[in-house]
C-alpha cells in the first residue's frame, strides 16, 4: 500500500529513517504538483479532484454532469482505481475523454500519476478535467494533484458522524456534497449534524445537497462548477 501514509504498517513501526523518507516523498510529489499547476494554468485548464468513500455516487454525479453539461464547455476524466477501466468505459460511452489509472494495491492518486494522465488526455484550453480519485476518505487527502478544487462527496447513507471519524478529508475540502438526499426519508442522518461537523473542521465550507436520482441541488452543482471555470483568452470579446 502507500508509503507516505503508513496505511501499511503499524505506528510503533515508525522511525525517523521512515519519517524522512515519507518526507521526502512528499516533497517530490508536491514539486509534481506545482508542475502540474502550471500546466494547467498555461493551458487554461481547470482541474477538480473528487473524492469520496466507495460507493458514495462520484461516478454517477461526475456522469450526470457530463450529460447536462458538455455542449457548454469542454470535459475530460483521469479515473483512479486499484483495477478494472469500469468507470473509464462509462465516461466515454458519455463521449468524453478519459485516462484510466490503475493503482494496484495503491490507495491514492499522485501528482505524477496526473501529469502523465494530462499529458495524454492534452486537454483544449477552457476544459475542466475531472479527477475522481481512488475510494478512500483517509489518503487521498494528503496528496495535493495540482487541482484547482478539492469536492468530497459524502452520501447519506454513511452517517453525519463521517467529518469526525476522517478529519483531514474533510479539512482539505474546498467544497462538501452531500449525495442521494432522495434517500433522507429512510435513513438516520442529520443533514444539519453533519454541515456542522464539516465547518468545524472546515470553518465556511460550502455544502451542497444533491441527488442525481431527483435532480434536488444539481443546478446549484452546476452553477457552482461554472464559477471554478475561468473565460478562456480565447473566448472573450
């Protein structure tokens, strides 16, 4: 599994030796980052890193999005996962294109990893590519891609309580949503709870509540995602 989060091994493991190591790693991805950013801006290009729990509704927002969305502005994915190009297939069968990257026993995207996804996907200038990161609410959050915005999807069928039990996700998130509201009325989960809990940890964080399903909050989804989207050179005038 991952070095740098000691997903791995046990914390009487640790030694400095270990710590410098991670250290280092963590550098060399941030100098990946940084490069990664300045692609991006040269081109224009936003970038948003979604994450979220397995099963928490990233592909099914990220393809709802597509669908509304591509005739207005330009779309492409890097999809992150141990195995499989699932995800992937079902991004193109939107029309859109999209790298798939399988991690192995990897549990996050690195910045590395993105820049060779953007480097093939060679995005037009006003695009926004989509990164929809490994299934994981611990790892990810440590690993800065070079994105623009960081979105964490939470569904509501894994409890209000999630913000406190994964405090550095949600810390790093430049935008909370709260996925499958349609389901509210059969499950225990306090909406309000949960927003709390966020801005404590993440004091003013927007917070979205959207369902696909019913379509409840996708315009304010959307009107959000075109704010992230700067004009192109190309566009104005």
């Amino acid at each position: 599994m991952c070095a740098t989060c000691g997903c791995h091994a046990r914390a009487s493991e640790e030694s400095p030796t270990r710590v410098r190591v991670e250290k280092d790693l963590l550098a060399k991805n941030d100098r990946h980052a940084a490069a990664n950013r300045k692609w991006l801006a040269d081109r224009e290009v936003t970038m948003v890193n979604l994450m979220a729990s397995p099963g928490a509704g990233k592909t099914s927002l990220l393809v709802q999005t597509l669908e509304d969305l591509q005739a207005e502005m330009p779309f492409a994915v890097i999809e992150g996962d141990q195995q499989t190009s699932l995800d992937a297939h079902r991004i193109r069968a939107c029309g859109v294109p999209a790298v798939q990257i399988n991690t192995g026993r990897g549990c996050h995207l690195d910045a590395h990893q993105v820049g060779h996804a953007l480097a093939d996907l060679d995005p037009a200038p006003g695009s926004v590519v989509w990164v929809e990161n490994v299934g994981n609410l611990v790892c990810p959050a440590g690993f800065d891609l070079g994105e623009h915005a960081r979105v964490v999807l939470l569904s509501v069928t894994e409890g209000d309580d999630k913000p406190l039990k994964y405090p550095h996700m949600f810390h790093s998130a430049d935008l909370v949503v709260l996925t499958k509201t349609d389901l509210l009325p059969y499950v225990d989960f306090d909406v309000d709870r949960c927003i709390d809990h966020a801005r404590r940890l993440r004091p003013g964080v927007p917070v979205l509540q959207v369902s696909v399903k019913s379509g409840e909050g996708m315009a304010q989804w959307y009107g959000w995602l075109r704010a992230q989207r700067p004009v192109p050179a190309a566009e104005v005038g």
